[in-house]
C-alpha cells in the first residue's frame, strides 16, 4: 500500500523494475527520465558495476502534483539483476507497490528471466507479499533481435493465465516504455482508491508523469504557478534555532546531528527559512541546506500530547532534490521535526528525549 503521510498530507508511491541482469531495466528508468519534464522529476541515481549496469538501485522521485489535496509521488526503482544481489533485491522490494517485470526475449536469455521471475515471486512471499495481489505488469523487451522468443511462448511462461498486463517493447528505442508505465501506474492509483478513502486523478497524473517529452518544457498551469507576481504572500513567524536531534529511518534510530533554523525576509517581503543539518547515519556523513517556506498551522501528536506546530516546506527552486517538510513547536522551545523520503523509506528527525510527530 502507498505510503500516505496524513500529517504532510503526502503520498509516495513505489514502483520496482525487476528482471535478469542487462534485461533493460536501466534503460527503461533512463527512456522514462527523459520524457518526464524537468518539473516533475528529480535526478535519475545510477551505480555501475564491471558486471552490469546496475549495482543497487537507481530512484527516480517523480512528483506529480497535488492528488485530491495529497502531494503525491511516484518513485521508480530497480533491482541488481545479477544472482549474487538477492539480500539487496530483496530489500528494494520492501513496501513495494507495483512490479514492473522486465523480461529478456532472448533465446539465450530465457532461462534468465524464467529464473529472475521465479525469484521474484520467492522475494515477494519472504516479505509476507502474495503475488496475486501486488500488481505486476509483463514487459518483454528487446523485441528486434532475431533470437527472439516467440510472444506465445514467453505468455505461456509468465502469463499462463492471462491475468497480467504485458507489452512488447524495444528499450533502447524507447518502444513500449511509457505503455508499460503508464499501466503500472494505473493500477497502483486504482489499488489505491480501494485501499483508502482517497481517490485520484489519473489523467492529471499520466499527464504529468507521462508528458510530451520535451524536457524543460512545462504547462500553463506550472507556468502560472511558478509566475512570483501572481503568489500570494507568504509572512511565517521569526524562528532561530538549534537542536540536537536523532535521525529515524522506519522508525528506528539510525544516526544523530544538529539542526539549525534562521529565517528572514526575501525582496517580496515573505519570510524565508534556512535549514542546515550535519548528521551522521549510519557511519555517513551528511550534510545539506535547504530553503524553506512558511506554509500554516497544524496541530499533531508529539508522543500522546497534541501539540501546534508551524509548517515549513521547501521552496521548490531546485528539482534535483527530494523535498523536506519541517515542523516547529509553537511553544518556547521551539522543537523542530523533519521528514522527508529516502531511497528506501521515510526519513525523520527528532529531538533528543523527544518523540516523533506521526
């Protein structure tokens, strides 16, 4: 099921590529960066190997708008395809939300993705997941190699049944990538609408998530909301501070660092917001600044206590970064809790002795 984050009204949704080593799943992550427009979507990570393309994961954070009041999102991964890699495959797949299993039409490649399939399935019930319920779409890929494996053949094989979706596709041309997506995301946002009582705009988001192409190129619509002269005001409330704070990743501590806050006042006269954190997780360093914008006023839970806090987000002037969302406790103290969503899941700070805002 989607991560929806009721507080930051936020849902994230995540979509796994999935297949034998060098079977294209790269390359479909690559196709699909590159028709989304810059506005929309985030960097696309990428590690290498000398054995394949793809060592852990490539993330592409796609946003697409406002969904019924939530700020949705669309996260794209895939899976090191190479045997050894089942521990990390296995952790990508964790909360998954739809499977896009990428098939190699190869002759010599067909035991392959048999194997890879096979594997799938096994990951998914270790996770406690039944494959007749995630939804999964069918690609075959690499359709204009003459050692191709018949359709009827690979159906048989995947599909015996004909319940999933499949497509034939050619990646490298860019053949059948967005059909294939396209599809994945329809029924995740259907599944959805039958899990919670939020409901969604699938053609606002196949437009967004599936544009023309044109890279750079945005809508009326975005142009006019990115247009300074025609947005309100935004006048927050002064905050200076810093706090030590833990770092959380699903809930479990994972790291420590310092935080601080400063606001001023930009040449509109809204009041702008510095956040700087250096934390340490995992044994990493980390360190990032971001510029915020007052938003409103929310009253959470801080442990079993409800408490005001003031709403802070990112200004959305860089769209190679993932969004974070802050908020302050309207009390003297002025705690600070921050959250934002990491490759494989949520990420939160929160004060030393403190709890975290759900």
């Amino acid at each position: 099921m989607p991560n929806i984050n009721q507080a930051f009204r936020e849902i994230v949704c995540k979509i796994v590529y999935y297949g034998p080593g060098s079977g294209g799943k790269t390359t479909n992550l690559q196709v699909v960066h590159g028709h989304i427009p810059s506005d929309y979507r985030g960097d696309l990570v990428s590690l290498a190997t000398e054995q394949d393309r793809t060592l852990f994961f490539d993330f592409l954070p796609v946003d697409v708008g406002e969904v019924k009041g939530y700020k949705t999102k669309f996260q794209l991964y895939t899976v090191p395809g190479q045997v050894y890699y089942n521990a990390t495959r296995k952790l990508v797949l964790r909360n998954v939300d739809g499977v896009v299993f990428v098939a190699d039409s190869q002759e010599t490649r067909y035991q392959d993705s048999i194997d890879s399939f096979r594997n799938l399935a096994d990951n998914l019930r270790e996770l406690g997941l039944d494959m007749d319920e995630v939804p999964i779409v069918l690609q075959y890929n690499k359709r204009d190699l003459p050692d191709s494996v018949s359709i009827e053949k690979l159906e048989a094989t995947f599909n015996p049944h004909g319940r999933l979706k499949s497509f034939e596709a050619v990646a490298v041309d860019g053949d059948g990538v967005r059909d294939t997506l396209r599809e994945m995301c329809a029924l995740v946002l259907k599944r959805l609408k039958e899990q919670t009582h939020i409901e969604s705009d699938e053609e606002m988001v196949e437009s967004r998530l599936l544009g023309s192409g044109d890279q750079g190129q945005t809508s009326e619509a975005s142009s006019e909301t990115k247009d300074e002269s025609r947005r309100p005001l935004r006048v927050g409330p002064p905050i200076e501070m810093q706090q030590t704070s833990k770092v959380y990743w699903r809930g479990m501590g994972v790291g420590t660092g310092i935080i601080t806050i400063s606001s001023m006042q930009n040449e509109r006269g809204e009041t702008e917001y510095t956040l700087s954190s250096n934390h340490r997780i995992l044994g990493f360093n980390r360190h990032f600044v971001r510029t915020l914008r007052f938003v409103g006023e929310e009253r959470l839970k801080v442990g079993v206590v409800e408490v005001d806090h003031y709403v802070l987000q990112d200004s959305g002037s860089d769209d190679n970064h993932i969004p974070i969302s802050a908020y302050i406790e309207k009390t003297p103290a002025q705690r600070a809790y921050l959250a934002y969503a990491g490759m494989l899941g949520e990420i939160r700070f929160a004060p030393e002795g403190g709890e975290l805002v759900i």
